[in-house]
C-alpha cells in the first residue's frame, strides 16, 4: 500500500463528524461456520473495540482527520472502556450520550472459513436520538464531511440528514445492515456504500446494473462473493485471495467507507478514492477485530 499514490494536502485535517453505533465485539474463531442445530467448538473467544461509527471513527482519525463521534454507551463498564478507547484515538466524545437505562451495545461474531456471521444487540445504540443529534449540532454544521450507518435507528439517521441538509454540509452512508432507504437519503447522500446482497432491501427489486445507472458517481457496491466492488459501469477487485493474509473480514466495508472518505475530502479522483477505501479495507483485513489493522497516516507518510 502506497500512501504517496493518493493526494494528501499535509496542511490539511478534514473534520469528520462519525454519527453511528459504538460496541464490543465477541469474536469466536471456528473452523467450521456453525449451521442451524448445530454445535460447533471455539478455537478462541476474544474481545475487540467495534460498531460500524466507532470503526469509522477511529479509521478516520488515524487518517489524519479531526474527528468527532456522536453516539450513545450504557452506564456499564464496556460503555467506559469504549470511550476511553475513543478518547486514546484522538476523537473528541463530547456528544456520545450515557444512557443510564441500557447496557452497551454487543456484536456476537462467528468468524470462520474467512467468512464471519455477525448478530449484534444494538442496546444503547438503540437510543441515540435526534436530540441527541441535535447536541452536536455545531460540530456539523462546521463539518467536512458527516459518516453515518444503519446500526442506529433510522429516526436519527432522517433527523441527520435534515441537519446536514439545514448547514450545507456533505454527508455520506454505509448502507449497513441494510434497511430500505428513502429518496431523500438517497439523494442527498454524496456516497453510499452497499453490499450486492444488500441491495434489494435497500433499494428495491432492480438489477445491480439498473441500481448502478440511476446513481453515477454516488453508489459504491462491494461484492463479498467476488470480492470486487463496483463503481461507475467498471469494477475493481479488491481482495487478494490469499488466505494466509486473512485474519478477520470483519470491518472491512467501515475501513473502506473511511479511506474513501479521507481521500475523498482530499480531493483525490473518485477511482483513487475507491482504490485507497481498498487498500485501507485490506489492512483491516490482515488482523483479528475490526480496528486494529487500521493504519496511521503519520507512520505512512513519513
Ligand atoms: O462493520 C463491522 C462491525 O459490524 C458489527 O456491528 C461489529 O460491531 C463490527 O465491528
């Protein structure tokens, strides 16, 4: 991975407000992936910082970026131990919410046979409210760019949206976990990241390619079977198949969003864009959990 490929104006911290689900992950190591009624046995269970904003956020401010990340934790140890993570990656919490009456949100991930299933109990996530929103309302509306995902309730995402619409601001989404989308995200999102498997509950019965026409320069759509993601009418393969490479694909559309973004706010072209997104995406992929694999602009470019 070359960071001298993509542009960076070295003067330059884009802020990022990451609105979105903080939670931990935990990964049990399988090498088989358990099927219905069946028992399968744990190699390891380990825990790892995770929760589609918080990975974003914390890409994103190892990209060089000024980051604030609005969402909520429980009263509970796992809510502190999250936002003393997020306070070690440089990212002001001042809008993350405590919601005295719910634990922190878990994500319950099976990794095995270099897939991983995930269920996650959004808990505190659950929560994140458009007042709450509303809190960080200065920090938006002075905002490069705004992140968001679907792992927070779509309330707050519409509310945002409007927020974002109100301040000028440009704001971007990771279609994930897939929930049908309204017009009006649609087109006032500047990107939307999707998965091929996604795509009908998010957009409705067409074909990738019908999908794809309607939303030029705005819909990016990685394909897990594949491995490639599809821009513009041309596609780009984005994972080596090598196995021995592969520790986790968990993270890796959150890793792609936020080098896509970093480049993005840049002012790099869209194809370097999406190569970036990659190669930040394959960085997460060599290591277990969904943040520590991803890199730091300072060590890269010096
Ligand atoms: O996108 C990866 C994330 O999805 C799940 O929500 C896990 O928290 C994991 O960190």
């Amino acid at each position: 991975m070359d960071f001298r490929s993509i542009n960076f104006n070295e003067n330059f911290s884009p802020k990022i407000v990451v609105v979105g689900s903080c939670s931990i992950d935990l990964v049990l190591n399988t090498s088989k992936m358990p099927q219905a009624n069946e028992t399968v046995l744990a190699d390891q269970s380990q825990s790892f910082f995770g929760g589609k904003g918080a990975n974003q956020a914390v890409a994103t401010s190892r990209l060089g970026a000024s980051v604030y990340f609005v969402g909520a934790v429980g009263a509970d140890p796992h809510g502190q131990q999250i936002l003393r993570n997020l306070r070690d990656e440089n990212i002001n919490i001042g809008f993350v919410a405590e919601k005295s009456q719910s634990s922190t949100g878990t994500a319950f991930v099976t990794a095995a046979e270099g897939k991983n299933a995930i269920v996650v109990v959004p808990a505190a996530n659950n929560l994140l409210s458009p007042m709450d929103i509303e809190a960080a309302d200065k920090a938006i509306s002075q905002a490069d760019l705004v992140l968001t995902q679907l792992e927070i309730p779509l309330e707050a995402v519409e509310y945002l949206y409007k927020k974002c619409e109100k301040h000028n601001v440009k704001i971007a989404l990771y279609a994930s976990p897939a929930k049908k989308l309204s017009q009006k995200i649609i087109d006032q999102s500047e990107f939307i990241l999707a998965k091929t498997a996604d795509l009908a509950e998010i957009f409705g019965p067409e074909s990738r390619e019908q999908i794809m026409k309607r939303l030029p320069n705005k819909l990016f759509v990685r394909d897990d079977t594949n491995s490639t993601i599809y821009f513009n009418g041309t596609e780009m393969s984005y994972y080596r198949n090598d196995p021995a490479q592969t520790a986790h694909k968990m993270g890796m559309g959150d890793a792609f969003t936020s080098g896509f973004a970093i480049a993005y706010c840049h002012k790099n072209e869209i194809k370097n864009c999406v190569k970036f997104g990659n190669d930040i995406s394959l960085k997460v992929a060599e290591n277990r959990g969904s943040q520590s694999g991803l890199p730091y602009l300072k060590n890269e470019l010096v």
